[in-house]
C-alpha cells in the first residue's frame, strides 16, 4: 500500500457513515472528557477491521515507539518495516491556544519536527447552553464551557486564525470534514486532515499551482 493510497484510506474513513455512527457512540459515553483517544482508535480499529482481509501485511497501530517518540498513529507494512507512515493527532475545543492564535509550534512539532506524513485535528464546537443544560443535570465536571468560542462572533476567528496555520506548511494541503451529533447536546467535530507530500507529489497536486500562487 502506497503513501497516497493511505492518505486516500484516512479520509474515507474520516468521511465514512461508520465513523461517524461510532463518533455518536463517542459523544454519549464520554461528554466529560477530550476525545482524543477514542477517536484514535476508532480509525485505527476501522483501518484494520477494512484492510486486514484485503491486505494482511498491513497494520494500524497506536503509541508505536520511533527514535524515541511514540507516534499516536502508524501503519505499518510489513514488507516495508523501515519506512512506516506516521500520523500525529490533536483533539482541542474551540477557545484552545487563544483559538487557535498560537498554535502553530504545535503543528510545525508534530509534523515537521517529528517527520510525520500526516496530521489530523479535530476540533469540537458546540452551543453552550445545550452543554450547561446537560452538565447540570448530572452535575458533571469538569465543565468543558470555558473551552469553547462564548458566541457566533468568535467563530470565524478560531477558523481563520487555525487555517491560516494550517496552510502555511511547504508541500502540504489542507482538507476539513465535518461530523455532527445530537446527543447527547449537539457537538460539530471538525476534522483538518493536513497531508505532506513528496516534491513529485506536489507537482501533481491540484493545490500545488495555487500554493505557489499565494506565495508569490
């Protein structure tokens, strides 16, 4: 299985009706905690429960050690062991690093620094009084609230401000799913799958002229 091939397997997972019927599963079992982990898991479970049958040499695993760091993602073919594909995930709410204002070391660390092809955050946003509503009836903590954008208006600061980071990578593009849930209290969960490509492979891409454009 080809690099390009396993950035195709992880947006099709991303967008797929099973994640997004296990993302429900998510949502309802764990409304006091960040999803990070989780969600990890489910695409990696999705990932091998798919792939396994069809092609056993490869695997999806989590918290692999490689020179030292643990990966959160990696797959791994089993004739090619030196050259696994890396994938660090973030799971953050919408008022995080002052939305999103100075979160970009973060991005450059996990995917530069670490030499991963891929990065995914996901982002969650939700109505506020729905999630107080909720809270308070169970009396649950802690109250994730302060976490996320206080109204509408903040919105489009926390896109702008993480998307411009997003694309300000060499050889890299930028793609945004979006999965929502109703229970239990409405949740949108952005999904900024950012890929790394190879100089060939930016040659090719469809983004790659219009990259170059924006920098000139």
């Amino acid at each position: 299985m080809t690099k390009t091939e396993i950035d195709d397997n992880l947006r099709d997972i991303i967008e797929s009706p099973l994640l997004h019927e296990r993302l429900k599963i998510i949502a309802r079992n764990y409304p006091n905690l960040k999803q990070e982990l989780q969600i990890r898991n489910t695409i990696l479970e999705i990932f091998n429960e798919c792939n396994e049958p069809i092609n056993p040499h490869m695997k999806a695993v989590a918290e692999h050690r490689i020179n030292g760091n643990r990966v959160d993602l990696c797959f791994i073919n089993r004739k090619a062991l030196q050259d696994p594909y890396k994938v660090e995930m973030k799971f953050q709410f919408s008022r995080d690093f002052n939305r999103f204002e100075k979160f970009r070391s973060i991005i450059e660390r996990d995917l530069e620094k670490r030499g991963s092809e891929a990065f995914i955050l996901i982002v969650a946003n939700w109505k506020k009084p729905a999630k107080a509503a909720f809270d308070e009836q169970w009396k649950l903590t802690p109250r994730l609230n302060k976490y996320i954008c206080s109204d509408e208006s903040e919105v489009p600061l926390w896109r702008t401000n993480l998307e411009h980071h997003l694309n300000s990578f060499d050889r890299t593009s930028v793609e945004l799913i979006e999965l929502e849930v109703e229970e239990p209290y409405p949740v949108t969960y952005s999904f900024y799958l950012l890929l790394k490509h190879s100089e060939s492979e930016w040659e090719e891409h469809p983004m790659s002229e219009l990259f170059k454009a924006l920098r000139d």
